[in-house]
C-alpha cells in the first residue's frame, strides 16, 4: 500500500511538472507574437485589396540587363508566351 502511495504521489508532482513547463511555453509565445514586427515596418511596399483579402505588395524594377542566373531579364521579354508559360510553371 505504502508503494502506490508514493507512486501516486510521483505522478502528482510529475502533473505539476509539466504544468509549469506548459505554463512557461504559453509564457514565451506571448513573448513571441508581442515581439513580432509588421511586414511593412521591415520592406517598403504596400496593402492591396484582392477578392481573396488584403495582400501585401512589394515591387521592384530591374533594368533590361538584369541578369536572373544565366538568363537577362530582356531575353525573356523576347520569348514566345509559351516559353514564358513554361518557365512560370503555368
């Protein structure tokens, strides 16, 4: 009887245990979503509104000579629509 008893009294703190460390985990993702920082305090750009919500746009312009690995950024320009197609994967 005296060994349920402390074998009870091991899983009662073994529960408290793992309360405090769940209770911590809840502690650091607060910690967490208050330190995060908004997408356009980091990247200039803009809120779009689409049919499926607000997006969030950020452009940029790349001059005709721009290279994108082996391929200038112009060349693509002058691809057929099918080419271009299956580059996008579309």
């Amino acid at each position: 009887m005296d060994d349920i008893k402390k074998r009870l009294e091991k899983i009662s703190q073994l529960k408290k245990n793992i309360d405090k460390i769940n209770q911590s985990q809840k502690e650091k993702s607060l910690k967490t979503v208050e330190a995060e920082v908004k997408i356009e305090e980091v990247v200039s750009g803009k809120f779009i509104s689409t049919p499926f919500g607000d997006s969030f746009l950020r452009e940029n312009y790349f001059s005709r000579d721009y290279r994108c690995g082996e391929v200038e950024l112009f060349q693509i320009f002058q691809s057929s629509a099918k080419t271009i197609s299956s580059l996008a994967r579309d």
